[in-house]
C-alpha cells in the first residue's frame, strides 16, 4: 500500500508598497523632531529658570550686602554723628586714597567736605567705613553708587550750626525741669514757698503761658541755677510778679530769661533782687513795669541786659527798649550796678521811663566784655549737641521740589517719600539754647541713597571714574544715573526687553539711620 506524500506549500511573502514606506519614515521623523523640539524647549526653559534663579540670587545677594551697608552707615553716624561724602571713582585721583571719602585729605582720616552737588554722588567710602572692598560692590561685581544728602555730613561740632526745638526741648535734651506746660497759666499765689536752686535748667510755663507770682508771704527763691526761664518762650507771655511780702530773689544764675512778647510787672512786693547772674535778658518786644516796690528793686553784675531784639549796642545797653516799654516808677529804691553800658532808647521803638523813685543808683564797671554764646551759658550744655546736629539740622535751604537733596520717584514719577521739616526760621536755634516744644514735628530727611545697577550695569562707575556704557537704558535707570539727586524704584522688566531696567535703589532718614542698630533713636539724646 503506497504511503501518501504530505505536500508544503509555501506561500510568497507580499511587499509593502511604497507608499506604506514613506509614511512610516515620515511619522518616526515628526516624533523625532517633536522630542527634539521638546527637550530644545526643555533646556532652554531650565536655562532661563537658571539664568532668572542666578539673577534672583545675586539681587538677594546684593540686597544683604546693601543692608550690611546700611548698617555700617548706622554705625558710623552713631560714633560720629555724621555720614561720610562719597569717595572718588576714579582710582588715579590723589586728594585722599581710593575708597575713602571726598576731602579727607591725603591720609584720607579728616572729615570729607561734599558741599556742592558734583561731591554728593559717587561710590561707598569703604575704607572710611572700615568695610571689606566687596560690599561696595554688588553680586555682579560693579561698583554701587551711594549719594547724600550734604546736611548729614558735615562736621557736628560746628557750633555755627542752628538746629529744629524738637532737639532743644527742656527735660529731654537738656537736663531741667519745666513747672507747667505751653500756654495757660502757672501761678504761685498766697503762702506758696518756692526756692529752687542748682538747677541746669528750669523753665516756670512753657511756650506762650502767663506766669503769676501774686501775694505769697514766702519769699520766691531761684538761685545758682544755669538757665532759667519765667515764662516766654514761643508766643506771648505775661508774667506778673506783685504784692509779694518777701519779695522775690533770683541770684547767682548763669542766665535768667523773663517774659517775652508781653508785659512783665514787678509791682508792690516788699523786695525784688536780682544779682550776681550773669546775664539777664527781658523777652522780645516786651514792655517791662518796675513800680510802688516798699522795698528794693536791685538787678546787679549785668553783661547783657535787653528787650526785644536790640540786644546789646557798641557801648553793651542794659535795658534796650526794642517795641516794648521800660518803665522804672514809684519805687523806693531801685539799683543796678555792674553791667557793662547804660540804658538805650535808641535802639527801638520803645521808651524808657524812669520816674518817681526815692531812690536811683546806676553804676557801670566800664568794661567792655564781648560775650558769646559759650560765654553765656557757662555750664549749661545740651545732652549730645552733635547727635542734635544731625537729628535735628536746619533744612529749609534743602526743601525745594526734587532737590538738591536726594529725591526717590515711583516708576510713574511721583515723589515716594518728601522731607517732613517745618520751615519757620524761629524753630531753629544754637543747639546750646533751649527751645520750644516741638515733639510733635518730624524733623526727617533723607540722608543718602545707595544703588546697584543690576545684572546689567549699564551705569555703573568704573575705575576712570566714567560710568559703563548707558546706551539703551531704560529712562527710569538713565534717571539713576544722570547725578541730579533724582533716583527711581521701579519693578524690574524681562531680560528680552530692549533697555529692561534691573537697578536696585536702597535709602534711609537720619532717623531710620539711628534705630537700625538698637543703640539710639533721633528722638532722645543718649
């Protein structure tokens, strides 16, 4: 029996056509280009990431070392009551070494002098400062500009310097005491005893009030004392001093101030005696009334003696009768002896009338003794009169729209922060010199700015003194460059931006100075 045969057929593989190929390639390119196109995304967008994190860095960093900065700003104002001119740019100049500030001088160890507006901008004075070069420069490695305001870097003990009453106020820059406050009325009246003696300062009624010594059968005693004022001040005052039966003695004082703008009476008291102070001054435009005293009206060893604002003439008056009256009558006795002069009429408008009194005794030592205001206040000192220079500076001269103080702008141009300093010239005063009562006022003013010019420096001092190239800045950061005491904060821009603006600008008060570092405040004198 024949075995079957098994029989394999073998089918023909079939090719794919042509255009299945094509397809194929095509679609393993697309996503080749798409991986591609992602990862080129990818990478860009971690390069940009790294390049915004390196910027964010280094504006972080650059803000730490403009704080540290600032901080050894507050250390130097707090030990030298001052803030130092900017230094030099220019690493060939040779009027004082490189990093420290204008007009110190060859060994660079005086105090820098940056009166006019070309001084007040340029780098930090690091080495003035005692600071590590670095600091002055910020994360990219550019110098930052530092400007200030001229007011804060003069030298403090200037006594020619006049500052704000908010740092001449009896009982916190001076040492003193104050019996009643501005305005109103402080009496001593029937029986009260009062003999205040060895003071430094003492004022009876602030600024503007009356002041009444009426009937007490105690004598009023204010002796050996380095300042004292009955009344007066700021505003107008009366001080009426009458029927009392022991009089009144205010002796020994180193200056003693009576009334101002008002009448100041001296009238029926048994004794009135003013001697051995050595200098007694009757308030401005004042009329001064010395009548029917039984006893005697004696104010001995006189230097200045005056009303209003004559003040002594050529010859030293005693009583100058500025708008204000002097009138001497109806006394028993009355002396004066010792002061240097006689009495003057002509130097106001006022009269002087001296009538009716038993007795008139006015002798002069014929010296010619030409005091000044150390002179006059002997021992009486302000607490800190440099701080009070710097915390409280006349300003009035600095206060006009942009400058030539430091000024800060928004990215709009509106004036961010403006000095708060009143402008009354009758505020100011020789720091020595007690003042009224302005604790209220905000003596505040911008004491310097400090910029850095970014990531892209465009702006930025070189050591030519030149800046780097400003081409293309943006106008608020061509703002913080042209040196016209005008600088702006502005957000920042994108890096594609033509001209994107990247300047950080840090600034403080004399004020913000001070209470940076815990150690003081512009509001006290210690």
């Amino acid at each position: 029996m024949a075995v079957p045969q098994t029989v394999k057929l073998r089918g023909r593989k079939k090719t794919p056509p042509a255009s299945q190929k094509n397809s194929e390639a095509g679609f393993i390119l697309a996503i080749t280009a798409i991986v591609m196109i992602a990862a080129a995304i990818f990478f860009i967008s971690m390069i940009a990431l790294g390049i915004s994190n390196l910027r964010e860095a280094s504006e972080v960093e650059t803000e730490k070392r403009m704080d540290a900065v600032s901080r050894a700003l507050s250390a130097y104002a707090q030990r030298h009551y001052r803030i130092p001119c900017p230094a030099e740019p220019d690493e060939s100049n040779t009027d004082q070494p490189f990093g420290t500030e204008r007009g110190s001088g060859a060994a660079g160890l005086d105090y820098g002098d940056c009166p006019f507006a070309e001084d007040q901008e340029g780098i930090l004075p690091f080495r003035t400062l005692g600071l590590d070069p670095a600091l002055a420069r910020d994360a990219w490695g550019n110098w930052m500009t530092y400007a200030v305001n001229p007011a804060f870097t003069v030298d403090p003990d200037d006594d020619t310097l006049t500052v704000h009453a908010a740092c001449r106020v009896v009982g916190r820059w001076f040492e003193g005491v104050v019996i009643g406050g501005g305005g109103g009325l402080v009496q001593f009246e029937e029986g009260v005893n009062v003999n205040i003696s060895d003071m430094k300062v003492l004022i009876i009624g602030g600024d503007g009030s009356d002041v009444e010594i009426i009937n007490n059968t105690q004598a009023i005693r204010l002796e050996d004392n380095d300042y004292v004022r009955i009344g007066g001040g700021i505003g107008s005052s009366n001080v009426r001093i009458i029927g009392n039966a022991q009089g009144m003695r205010a002796n020994g004082n180193k200056r003693l101030e009576i009334g101002g703008n008002g009448n100041i009476e001296f009238i029926d008291n048994n004794n009135v005696r003013m001697l051995d102070n050595d200098e007694l001054v009757f308030g401005a435009n004042s009329n001064l009334i010395i009548e029917d005293n039984d006893g005697q009206v004696i104010m001995e060893y006189i230097v200045d003696n005056r009303l209003a604002d004559g003040g002594a003439t050529a010859g030293g008056a005693v009583f100058t009768a500025g708008a204000g009256t002097v009138d001497i009558s109806g006394n028993t006795s009355f002396a004066a002896n010792g002061f240097n002069g006689g009495f003057n009429a002509g130097g106001g408008n006022g009269a002087i009338l001296i009538r009716d009194n038993q007795h008139v005794r006015l002798e002069g030592t014929g010296e010619d003794d030409d005091f000044d205001e150390d002179d006059v206040f002997g021992g009486l000192r302000n607490f800190n009169p440099q701080k009070a220079r710097f915390c409280c500076p006349n300003l009035p001269v600095l206060e006009t729209a942009f400058g030539p103080a430091p000024a800060v702008l928004n990215a709009a141009g509106t004036l961010i922060w403006e000095d708060d300093v009143p402008l009354d010239p009758d505020e100011y005063g020789p720091a020595n010199r007690p003042g009224g009562a302005a604790l209220g006022q905000n003596i505040e003013a911008m004491a310097f700015v400090l910029i850095s010019h970014g990531m892209n420096g465009s702006g930025a001092y070189i050591s030519t003194g030149a800046r780097l190239p400003t081409g293309g800045l943006s106008a608020n950061e061509l703002e913080n460059t042209n040196e016209n005491g005008v600088y702006v904060i502005a957000p920042r821009t994108d890096l594609g931006v033509a001209g994107y603006y990247d300047d950080l600008v840090l600034w403080k008060t004399q004020r913000e100075l001070f209470n940076m570092t815990g150690h003081g405040k512009c509001t006290v004198p210690n």
